[in-house]
C-alpha cells in the first residue's frame, strides 16, 4: 500500500511529549496517528469520548451534598413567601 505525506499542526511541547509516549510504545507519531484514523474510521466516529475533564473531589462533594439537600437554604413557593423571610432577618 502506497502512502501519502499529510501535514498538520502540532503545538511543539505536545508533538515532544506525544512522541514521547509513543515511542515508549514503539511506535512513531506517524504510525500512532495512522492507528487513530484506521479505528475513526471503523468505528465512523472519534475512537474516544471527548468531553469536559471531571470535576475535582472539592465540586464532587459540593455536587453530591446538593443532591443530598446538604447545605442548602429552604425552599419558597412564592417570590413573596422569599421576601417574608428576608424581611424577618433584619
């Protein structure tokens, strides 16, 4: 199988340590990114999930404290039932 030159930009501090990692794999950049785009298109979509990093242990708490009605103020059922209250502290 023939191939072809494709050119792309890498930020250099991550080509560095890409190439890096791979080759602690034996494998060049050239053969990682051909193996990325063999599985993309097996699979017809990206190989891995792509999404936001997970939160840290601090916002997991204040998550689950939140779904647990840990720390958190009383509920009003009206904009006037809030006002009553707020009134009462002063």
């Amino acid at each position: 199988m023939s191939s072809t030159n494709t050119s792309i930009k890498i930020d250099p501090a991550l080509k560095k340590e890409s190439q890096a990692l791979f080759e602690s794999f034996g494998l060049s950049l050239s053969t990682a990114v051909n193996i990325f785009l063999r599985q993309a298109v097996r699979e017809q979509a990206i190989p891995f999930r792509i999404g936001a990093p997970a939160p840290n242990s601090e916002t997991m708490k204040a998550i689950d404290d939140a779904r647990n009605g840990i720390g958190l103020s009383k509920g009003f059922s009206s904009v006037e039932k809030l006002m009553e209250d707020l009134d009462a502290d002063d």
